[in-house]
C-alpha cells in the first residue's frame, strides 16, 4: 500500500468518526437542569441550572417561558432554524421566539458556552435555561422540552 | 400582548447583504468536486494533480468563491437544471476555508515534488477529510476555524457590551 493510499483511508476513517459524532450530536435538545424520571425521555441532565439570561445583560423576557435563538452575522442554517421553531412555537401561543446575535454579547455567550450558532434555549418562567441545543434543533426533542415547559408549573 | 415586547420585521439578510452569499449547492458541489480530484491525487501520487486543486483553492481564497472553475462548472453545468438558490451561506468563511485548503494543498504539493512523500500525503489527506466532510455532511471545518477567530478577534479588541439588537419575532395573544 502506498503512503497515498494509507493517507486517503485515513482520511476516510476521519470523516466517518467526526461525521457519526455531529450526526449524532447535531440539533439535540438537552435538558440544563435535572428532570423528573418521569420527564427522562426529553435529555440527560446536563448542567447546574444557569442564571437567568436577562441578568446576563441579554434582552429577554425575565418573567415569562420562552425561546431565544442566539443567531450571528455568518449563520447559514439560522433562517430556518427559526422557521422551524416558529413552527413548533405555533403549538405554544404563550411562549414567544426571541433572537439574540450572540456576536454582540460576546461575554454573555461566553458564560453560557455558546460555540456554535444557533444555539437554542428554552427558557423557564423564571428566565433560565431549562433546555438547550446547537444545530439546527430537532423538531420532536424541540417540541418535548416546550411541552415540559409548559408543565412545569 | 406584553408590554416588554416588541415585534419587528424578520430578521432576514436583506437582499444587500444576501450579496455576498453563495449558493450553498455550489459549495457542497465544489467539496465533492475537490474531494474527487484529491483521492485520484492520492492515489496516484501525482504533485500536479495536487497542484491544480492547490490552484483552485487558491483562486476561491484570494479572488472569491465565484472565480472558483468548480462555481463556474456548477452554474454553468447544475444550477440551470436545478433552479435558482434555495438556500444560501455567506462567503467570508467559505473563502477562508479555502485559504486553509491552499495551505494544506500547497504542503501537499511541495511534499510529493520534493520526494518528502509522507509530509504530502499527510497534508493532501487532512484537505481531504475536510473537503469530504463538507461533501458529505454539510459540515465545513475552515468556517468553523474562522468563526472561532472572529469571535477571538472580537473579544480582544472590543470586549464590550453593545446595545440590545433583539427582535422578538411571535409574541403572543393574550399573555
């Protein structure tokens, strides 16, 4: 076998275990804060539960449940991503759809280990993050998590 | 409808800003595209082959995406067979993906003329992956390494909270 040969099945084997890790990853909505067992089914309990986005100094609602979407100036997939959400969010007429470009708030997207756009949260009635995924969101896990929003009382 | 919301047009590129964006058809088709022509370089050890797609890399990167030959080829071959451009990426970090690509393609092609064949194939197999994973899933490595260094960027020179530039797209009735 040839050194360029070894270099393009490598190349293979590279693509394929990065490829099956985002595939994997990629737009799943994880619960930030620990669930009921009943609720296990929605994400795995992932972080403490953060501080409310509004005291980050982002412009979102501190007293109501809702969606924000960090978005940035070289997003491609943000357009629909938001389509999608609106979608889903049409099932939910109490929770609105904010955008935040996560470019500028670079401290606050910092805190909250924004690395990718969008990013998404669900927010609680309190202003914190209960849920939250990056990528283009899964609609199913999008729309478990809003509907535990809404019951969580 | 609250008081603390506002509803504002959609927050879409306008068309100005669409401008500088490309065809994201265009660009899946050119990784294809450079994908093929790195595998044949690879498995022929062939530095010329290397150095075209070094040069093709090099015209995305220094003159822009669209004096790319595999941009021309799309719209010139696929892009009257598919129709206009449902959906768009923004150039700057495409571009810079394929400055990337050219260091990477350049390493590789002075690797296989100047017999230092291993440094070649390790180069020309890392654009590889790259191009390959563009191809396949859509993901690009370079505009994630641009991404990175504009936020870097940011943060050092301006690390300062602006003013809130929100939209709240759907507010609700009666909340």
């Amino acid at each position: 076998m040839t050194t360029g040969t070894t270099a393009l099945l490598a190349a293979l084997v590279l693509v394929s275990i990065v490829g099956i890790w985002r595939w994997r990853r990629d737009g799943r909505i994880r619960a930030v804060r620990p669930v009921a067992a009943s609720d296990a089914g929605v994400g795995t309990y992932e972080t403490e539960l953060g501080p409310a986005l509004a005291d980050l100094g982002l412009p979102v609602p501190a007293d109501r449940r809702s969606v924000v979407q960090f978005t940035g100036p070289y997003c491609a997939i943000c357009p629909q991503s938001r389509t999608l959400i609106e979608r889903v969010l049409a099932d939910h007429p109490g929770i609105p759809l904010v955008e935040v470009d996560a470019s500028e708030h670079l401290s606050a997207a910092e805190v909250l280990g924004i690395r990718r756009t969008p990013t998404v949260f669900v927010l609680d009635d309190a202003g914190r993050p209960a849920h939250r995924g990056s990528g283009m969101p899964r609609e199913d896990e999008l729309r478990a998590a809003l509907t535990l929003a809404e019951r969580a009382r | 409808m609250s008081a603390d919301t506002t509803v504002s047009a959609p927050h879409r590129p306008s068309p100005a800003q669409r401008a500088g964006w490309v065809d994201l058809r265009a660009t899946r088709f050119a990784a294809w595209l450079t994908s093929v022509v790195l595998i044949a370089g690879l498995l022929t050890g062939n530095a010329w082959v290397l150095a075209a797609q070094t040069a093709v890399f090099g015209l995305g990167a220094f003159l822009g995406m669209r004096t790319s030959p595999y941009g021309r080829l799309f719209r010139a071959l696929i892009a009257p067979r598919l129709g206009p451009a449902t959906r768009r990426e923004p150039e700057p970090p495409a571009r810079f993906a394929q400055l990337v690509g050219f260091g990477f393609g350049a390493v590789a092609t002075i690797g296989y003329l100047s017999g230092a064949t291993v440094l070649g194939a390790v180069a020309a197999g890392l654009a590889l992956a790259a191009a390959l994973l563009n191809a396949t899933t859509g993901f690009c490595l370079g505009c994630e390494l641009y991404l990175l260094g504009t936020r870097i960027r940011a943060r050092t020179t301006h690390d300062r909270s602006t003013p809130a530039r929100t939209t709240v797209v759907r507010t609700s009735e009666g909340v």
